[in-house]
C-alpha cells in the first residue's frame, strides 16, 4: 500500500465525517446514518498524524514542509469556522447587519508568546533570513485572536483547525529530532533546544483550542517515538484511540472505528505511489462546498 493510498483513505474518512457534521449543524441530518458517517471519520486524524512523521522521515526540507502546513492553516481558519459554526446555518445568517472585526487576546501573555515564537522562528529556523515562510507563521499566530463577523456569519474567532495541531506536531518532533542530533556542539544544543522550547510555546498557546489538541500533539510525539518499526506505530494509534474515544469520550463505538486506521499503516509499503497533487487543497476546498450545499438544503 502507497503512500498515495494512505492519503486517499484519510481523505475519503474526513470527506464522509466532515459531510455528516456541516449537514447535523445545519439541522438536516441526524440519527444512525450521522453516528456512523462520524465514527468512520474517526478513522482520518490518525492516518494524517502518522502521514506527518512519515513525511518528516522523507522530506529533504522540513521548514518548507513546515511553512506549507502553516500557510494552509492561515487558509483554511475563515471556511473551517464558516462550516463549523452551527450560528452560520441559522437564520441571521447573510442578514445580519455589516462587519465586525476584532481583537480577543484577553491580557499582553499570549501577544508575548506569539512574539517570543515568531522570534525563535526567525532566528533558529529561518537562520535569521526573513522569507514568506515567516509571513505564514505570523498570520498562523495572529489569527486565533481575531474575531470576523460578516453578514451575521462568523469567519474568525473560536476553535482551530486541524492543520494547526499538524504544524505545531512537525514543529515539535522536527525539535526533537534536532535535539537528538545535537552532537557537534553547544551552538546546535541551543540552537535545538531554542526550537524545542518555541514548539513547546505554540503548543500551549493554541493547543487548547486546535482540533484534536493535546491529544493531537501526544500522537504525532508517540508516532515519532515509535517509528523504528511499524507495528510499534500501529500498536501506538489503537493505544491513542482508546484514550482518546473510549476513555475521554467514553464511547468504544467510535474508538472500534478509528482503531482501523492501524490497518493501512500496517499495510503501508513505504513507496510514495501516484502524486496527489492539491492535497492540502482539498481541506479548504471541501469545507467551502459542504458549507455552502448544507446552508442551501437548510433553507
């Protein structure tokens, strides 16, 4: 099994998951066909995670991967908050009045944080070079602060979408991995550590309202930790899937569902198959539409 398989499994389990949510919140679709289309969308998040350390392992330039994940978190926030905000169904939606933007940030810590972050950025991975990758991490950390209301429609403002837990994730095992490495002398001991401790900032600061978390982050480390063999890292994705659906969420149901997601990985070949070209795309992409065919069976 390919590479471009393992992508074309999570995608398919996100699209069916992420059709089942935009269609519950617009209030047309509940019942067993709902629980169902959800828990084989639990099946998604760890194949994706484990596409991340697979990535990490093969990619001749992590901080263009990194930037690449960063970018496509700035945008897909405005869609992700567009189809998964249940408001955005409702019937002020499009006739609310004007625009309004603003600031959330609640005290100077997490402005602080984000400086302290984009700083380290700059100097421990761009080398002290400013490029566009640098533009992405900023907007990346100024969005969770900022509130957009259009038209009675929110675009800004609340939860995070997932590529902000996969960046944050690569962030944190490419530091690691750096630390692990840091054997030719202080200047890259703190050099690794300055990105440790940057990794480490971000996820706290967005973590708590990133899809999937803490426990997004602990899976991705793990699947890094467990990677000298594959049945390692499948043994880790059920171990997280119980944690994360039937302890957390107490439900096994979903837990038996994205427990499937070891299969693939088992399965995988290592080869890279056929390119998927406008992966990343497919996020926002499918978001706009689902919002957009949900709202219109709504009315």
């Amino acid at each position: 099994m390919s590479a471009f398989v393992l992508k074309l499994i999570a995608v398919v389990s996100m699209l069916i998951d992420h059709a089942a949510y935009s269609l519950f919140l617009a209030g047309v679709f509940t019942g067993k066909g709902y629980v169902y289309m959800r828990a084989v969308g639990r099946i998604a998040f760890p194949i994706f995670a484990y596409m991340i350390v697979n990535g990490f392992e093969k990619t001749h330039d992590v901080r263009r991967y990194f930037s690449r994940l960063a970018l496509f978190a700035v945008i897909s926030q405005p869609v992700y908050r567009l189809a998964f905000t249940a408001a955005n169904y409702g019937a002020q939606a499009l006739t609310g009045g004007g625009i309004t933007l603003s600031l959330t940030a609640a005290n100077i810590t997490a402005p602080c944080l984000a400086a302290l972050i984009a700083a380290a950025y700059l100097i421990f991975a761009c080398r002290g070079r400013v490029d566009l990758s640098l533009l992405w991490v900023c907007a990346a950390l100024v969005l969770p602060y900022v509130r957009l209301e259009v038209f009675g429609i929110t675009l800004l403002g609340g939860k995070l979408n997932v590529f902000y837990t996969l960046a944050i994730g690569l962030a944190l095992i490419a530091a690691l991995d750096a630390l692990r490495r840091a054997r030719g002398g202080k200047g890259e001991l703190f050099r690794a550590l300055m990105l440790l401790l940057a990794a480490l900032a971000a996820a706290l600061l967005l973590q708590k309202t990133a899809d999937y978390g803490w426990m997004g982050l602990a899976l991705i480390a793990a699947l890094y930790l467990a990677r000298s063999r594959r049945v390692y890292q499948a043994g880790v994705i059920v171990l997280w899937c119980v944690c994360e659906y039937a302890v957390m969420q107490s439900s096994w149901f979903f837990a038996l569902y994205a427990m499937l997601a070891a299969v693939p990985v088992l399965l995988y070949s290592g080869r890279l198959g056929a390119r998927m070209r406008g992966f990343y795309l497919v996020y926002p992409v499918h978001l706009g539409i689902f919002y957009v065919l949900s709202f219109l069976v709504s009315r």
